[in-house]
C-alpha cells in the first residue's frame, strides 16, 4: 500500500522550532513539504526537483531545512524561527509509480504566544 504519513506537529511559540516527519510505504517517492494556511490555497514550502536539487520557498529560506534518510523512504523539514505565519497544515508529498502525485494526511504546526 502506497502511504505518506507525517508527524511531528504542534503547537509552539513564535521563535521555535518543530521537526516534521514523514515515513513512506510502499512504491513511492517522496518529493517534499505543502503547507496550507487557515482560508488560504496549499503552498509549497520544500522538496526536491524533478533533477534532485532542494528548493525552498522565500519565505522559509535561512530557517527551514529539507533532509532525507540515504533510501529517501523517510523525510524531515527542521522549522527554526517559527513565526505566526507559519501556522499551517503541512502535507508531505510523493510521486508513486505512475508519477501521480501522492499526500499524506497532513499534521497541524500552530504557532502563537
């Protein structure tokens, strides 16, 4: 069975940190992080290209960091400096083997004071 799950989440003050987690199963592989703020469109956040390079978003770039176990079956996002803004659902993504695109079931990060 082809399965993302993520964990890891919480809640935090503005100015710490969370590390996320997501453990792949079955043919699939994980391209990286989605967010989706209260009211607003999922966004990307972090992952790999189609060429293997880690990109980021703007706005998380200096305090966000995208790793990978060596098979790449799990994924991490290190959040440091959490701001209020951050607060979001966040998803991990993957690719199975037809190349559709694969979500976990999400874990809520809250940032507030």
């Amino acid at each position: 069975q082809v399965q993302l799950v993520e964990s890891g989440g919480g809640l935090v003050q503005p100015g710490g940190s969370l590390r996320l987690s997501c453990a792949a199963s079955g043919s699939i592989l994980v391209m990286g992080w989605y967010r989706q703020p209260p009211g607003k469109e999922r966004e990307f956040v972090a992952g790999f290209t189609r060429g293997g390079s880690t990109v980021y978003a703007d706005s998380v770039k200096g305090r966000f960091t995208f790793s990978t176990d060596n098979a790449r079956n799990t994924v991490y996002l290190q959040m440091n400096s959490l701001k209020p803004e951050d607060t979001a659902v966040y998803y991990c993504n993957g690719l199975n083997a037809g190349a559709y695109n694969v979500w976990g079931q999400g874990t809520q990060v809250t940032v507030s004071s």
